[in-house]
C-alpha cells in the first residue's frame, strides 16, 4: 500500500462513519467516531488499491460477517475496491451505531442533559416521559440502523411507514438495557408492526412467520402475509426476546 492507497482509505472513513485518525503510520491506519465506539484497523492489501480490515468488537464482526460473508476469514476482511471500501465502512458504521453498548451510552448523556436543563423534573411524571421519548427515539435510530433502513420482514425501505417494535414491550422491560437493546425488536412496517404490538403475529427461531389463529386466511392475504414469511434475517441475541414474545401470542 502507498502513501495515496492511505490517503484515500482515510477519504473513504471520513465519508462513511469512521470521520478521524486514531492512529497513522507507513503501514497501519486506525479510524474512529465519535458517533460509536468502534476503531477499524487498515493494513495494506496484496494489490493496489486494495485493503486488509478488521475490529476491535465482535458484535460487528459477526454482524459484518452476514452482510459480507465473500470478503470475510477469521474476523478479518479483504477489500479490493474503493466502491466496496465506501460500501463496507458505511454498513459497519451503522452497524456501531445500532450497538447496544452504544445505544444506553447516548441515553445515559441525554437524560443528564435534559436534567441538567430542568433539574426541578427530577422524580416527577414529566421526567419519566421525557425518559421515555428520548429512549424511543434512540431505540427507532438503532433499529434504522441495524436493519439498513428496510422492514425485518417485507424489505420495505419507505421511512414514514416504518416502526420500531418492541418484542418484550417496553413496559415490561426490567432494565433500560432492555428496553434500548436492538434486538429485542424489529423494524416493521406499520401494519406488521400494529400486529406485532397486539401478539397477533409473531416469529418461531428460525424467523418464520407465526399467526395467531384469530386471523383467518382471507386476512392473511389481504396483508400479504399469507404462506411462508420470513424475516430477512435474525440473530440468537432475538430469540429470549422472540420466547417472551410468541408466549403471549393471541389464541
């Protein structure tokens, strides 16, 4: 790798998440953000413009290894173009910010903000809604992040039809890491969401569709849900959330 193979390695960070130098040297680049706690590690490739990436998490590792299982070996990724480089830092940067170390960390900042500029809400109803909007809020951001933007079962990727779901409802969560935690939900477009909500659809581990017997066949094809659904993908950090889930499914 030369000089200007780095150069353009930090041009390409700086666009797609990774926006400053942690570390620079002949042959070694490590980009960070101060949107995520994720470094990526850049060492030169075989060819030129070409180049060898890896993490300091393993969350986003597995994650990226599903996104990109042709350019993935041992935690380690092989990137041949500047195209993919944009792309691959794109996507494991959303991935970072869709983390849920990431996720109660803004919440944690936020909430002391909103104390620090109300300090007299404290112990009140109007803290524990402003506790609850920001989580939203935050929860919905890590969901469009992690899902790409697109609806876990249809694919949808229209933003003003989309909701974060909740699979352990929020309510009945035990911990604001629950709460806050993207796999304890998908994103969903507004019906399947609404039928998610109300335990009238839910998902078995291998993410194929569940409905509940209340709904009948015709229905189910109105809502195109009908046959085999599955969701795009899921991972084993979803299925105590999806047991919660299915355990209240509507008879």
């Amino acid at each position: 790798m030369n000089g200007g193979d780095l150069v353009l390695a930090e041009k390409a960070g700086r666009e797609n998440g990774f926006e400053y130098v942690v570390e620079r040297g002949s042959h070694k680049l490590v980009l960070g953000s101060a949107y995520h706690p994720i470094r990526v590690f850049i060492t030169p490739g075989e060819n030129p413009f070409s180049w060898n990436l890896s993490f300091d998490n393993r969350f986003l590792a597995n994650e990226l290894s599903r996104n990109f299982p042709d350019i993935e070996e041992n935690g380690n990724y092989y990137i041949w173009s500047l195209e993919l480089l944009a792309a691959f830092l794109q996507r494991a940067s959303e991935l970072a910010r869709s983390m849920p170390e990431t996720s109660i960390s803004r919440y944690q900042k936020e909430i002391q903000n909103a104390l620090d500029t109300e300090p007299d809400i404290k112990g009140t109803e109007r803290e524990a809604l402003i506790r609850q909007r920001i989580g939203q809020d935050i929860y919905r951001q890590a969901l469009i992040d992690y899902w790409g933007g697109c609806c876990a079962l249809s694919g949808i990727d229209i933003p003003e039809i989309l909701r974060a779901s909740h699979a352990k409802a929020w309510s009945e969560c035990e911990t604001d890491a629950e709460r806050l935690d993207v796999y304890n939900g998908f994103l969903f477009r507004a019906d399947i969401d609404a039928l998610f909500d109300r335990h009238l659809i839910t998902f078995a581990d291998d993410g194929c569709l569940i409905p509940s017997p209340r709904l009948t066949d015709y229905q189910l094809r109105a809502l195109n849900l009908d046959g085999d659904r599955y969701l795009t993908h899921i991972s084993p950090q979803h299925l105590p959330y999806l047991t919660w889930h299915r355990q209240r499914l509507v008879k």
